[in-house]
C-alpha cells in the first residue's frame, strides 16, 4: 500500500531541520507548463537560480503515489519525460497517492503540501486565477482559495495574462490574500510587465517581505497566502501586440477544439509556445528564474531573523 506520508527529499530535510532557507517549487510548470525537451533543463535550471541565491529548492511532486518535498535528479526527470503524468491540485492528491500515480503538483498543491511540511515561501511563474468567460464557465482556478487558506508567501510575476485580471484581484481581495507589488505599485501581467491594475501596497527588499512574514506570524491572526508580485523589466516582456494577436487566436482555438477545465490552461500555454515560436518560452522561463532568485532572498532574509516557518 502506498502511504499518504510527506517523504522528504535528504537535503531538504537537513535544512528544515537546521531551520536554513528553503524554496518550495511546483512541478506543473515542468510537466504541464513547458514543452518537452526544455521543461527538464529549466527545472534544472530554477533549482540552480534558489541555489545561487543561498537557498534549498524543494520541488514538490507525486512519484508512485508518494508525495515527495524535494525531488531528486532522477524523480524530477520522470515527471519532466514520461508520459500520464497527472496534474493535481489539493482535491486530487489523496486519490492520487491511494492509486500510485504520478502526478505534478500546481500551484495550490504545492502551496498545501509546502505548508504542511514547515516551507513558507514558494516560486512559480504566474498563479491560476479566473478565466475570462468564467461568468458562464465557472472555472477559477483552486489556486485562489487554496491561498486563501494556507499560509505561504508566493512568488510569482501576477497571474497568467490568459485570464480575467481585473476578476482574479477581486476575489483575491474577497478571499483576504495579500498582494505586494515588489518595486512596483502596478500588478503585473505575466508576459507582460504591467496587467493595466494598480497596486494598493509595494515593498523594496526581500527583508521587506520578510518583516511581513514576521508581522503575519506576530499577530496571532489567521493569515492566508501573500502573493509578492515580481514583474519582468520592461524590456525582458513579451511584446505587447505579439502577446495580444496570440492571446485572441488561443482563446477562439479553444473554443473551437472545445477545451475546458483543467485542460485550459496547458493548451494555452503551449499555444503561446509554439506560436510565438519560442518568444513566449523565453519570457517564461525567465520569469520563473527571477522569481526563484527572489524567493531564495526572502527565505534567507527570514531564516536569518530566525522565522523557521519561512
Ligand atoms: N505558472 C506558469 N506555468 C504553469 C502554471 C503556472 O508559469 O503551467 C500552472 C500552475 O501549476 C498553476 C496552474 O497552478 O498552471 C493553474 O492551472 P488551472 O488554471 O487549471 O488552475
Ligand atoms: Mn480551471
């Protein structure tokens, strides 16, 4: 039978229990989120940027139904290369484990699972948010009232720019997740530097961000997630009209080739990489290494003020 348990990746382990800086990373991005053969040497690559920045990476995913903080070489190329890997969010991760699946986690799982095991800060590209049309579809992603209940600082450059913006603030401030600008007073868009939403709080350091974390657990008041949103430099984006063309032709081939629910945002994805003809690939894995990089700063900005829950 498989068990249910965390296994913890060794060094991992070693660094929560001496209370050293970790950085929880999600394994959708690798399986789901970029094409195959980039997606094992960009995982590579995020693990390197969280090292570099003083810090432990802590893929998280599901090998054989285990649930793993800390994926080794060979279990991060598994789920980077082989075929049927599952994409699971909080609701899947029991079903999964009781079958022996393997399965990469999202944004919420990851956020759940890295909360669980004592991680408080966590990197991804663009969080899941509320899709346009969702009106009519429903489809907001879990990512959102998942935050809402765990308490984990995301770093992320703003939500995909394929989905409703304006919507997903809105109900991030219903569900009481916080968002900090960093340098920024603008939400950024993913791709692209500036969604066109402003901001109500910035911060400029990831000390900054760290006396946030300190505060939240200084009050004794339940805190959700807090989203510190990184926006890429003006000219590492995606060019606007570039971005704007795919976006409109994506949508209406989704609709075309009837695709819904947690098909959606993969085929977006991927539609933005092949028409962009790997323009789109670039910025995203750029985004994903500057928030890695960053993440690593505030997780070792608050292990030094020894805030072992970040
Ligand atoms: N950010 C990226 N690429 C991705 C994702 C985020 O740069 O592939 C993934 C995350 O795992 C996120 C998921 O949780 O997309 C959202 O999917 P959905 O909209 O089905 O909730
Ligand atoms: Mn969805």
């Amino acid at each position: 039978m498989n068990s249910f348990h965390i296994r913890h990746g060794a060094e991992v382990a070693d660094a929560l229990r001496e209370h050293r800086p970790v950085v929880a990373l999600e394994s959708t991005i690798v399986s789901h989120g970029l094409p195959r053969p980039d997606n094992l040497r960009v995982a590579r690559e995020i693990e390197q940027a969280v090292r570099d920045a003083g810090a432990v990476p802590a893929t998280i995913g599901m090998v054989g139904g285990q649930l793993v903080v800390g994926l080794d070489d060979a279990e991060l190329t598994r789920l980077a290369t082989v075929d049927g890997v599952s994409k699971l969010s909080v609701r899947d991760l029991a079903v999964a484990a009781a079958i022996g699946a393997d399965g990469a986690t999202t944004v919420a799982a990851t956020s759940a699972v890295a909360a669980a095991a004592g991680i408080g800060v966590f990197a991804t590209g663009g969080l899941g948010g509320v899709h346009r049309e969702a009106a009519q579809t429903f489809d907001e992603s879990a990512d959102l009232g998942t935050l809402a209940r765990t308490p984990i600082a995301v770093v992320c450059a703003g939500v995909k720019s394929i989905l409703d913006v304006g919507a997903t603030l809105e109900r991030l401030e219903t569900l009481g997740v916080a968002v900090v600008g960093y340098r920024t007073r603008r939400f950024p868009g993913f791709y692209r530097t500036d969604s066109g939403f402003d901001l109500d709080w910035s911060v400029d350091s990831p000390e900054q961000v760290a006396d946030v974390l300190a505060a939240r657990a200084g009050h004794g008041v339940h805190h959700g997630g807090l989203i510190v949103a990184n926006p890429l430099p003006v000219d590492e984006q995606l060019d606007p009209d570039l971005h704007d063309r795919t976006l409109a032709e994506g949508l209406a081939r989704l609709e075309r080739d009837g695709v819904t629910g947690k098909a959606v945002t993969p085929y977006l994805l991927a539609y933005f990489h092949s028409a962009t003809a790997g323009a789109s690939l670039a910025v995203n894995v750029r985004i994903i290494l500057r928030n890695a990089d960053l993440a690593a700063r505030v997780a070792v900005a608050a292990a030094g003020r020894g805030d072992s829950a970040a």
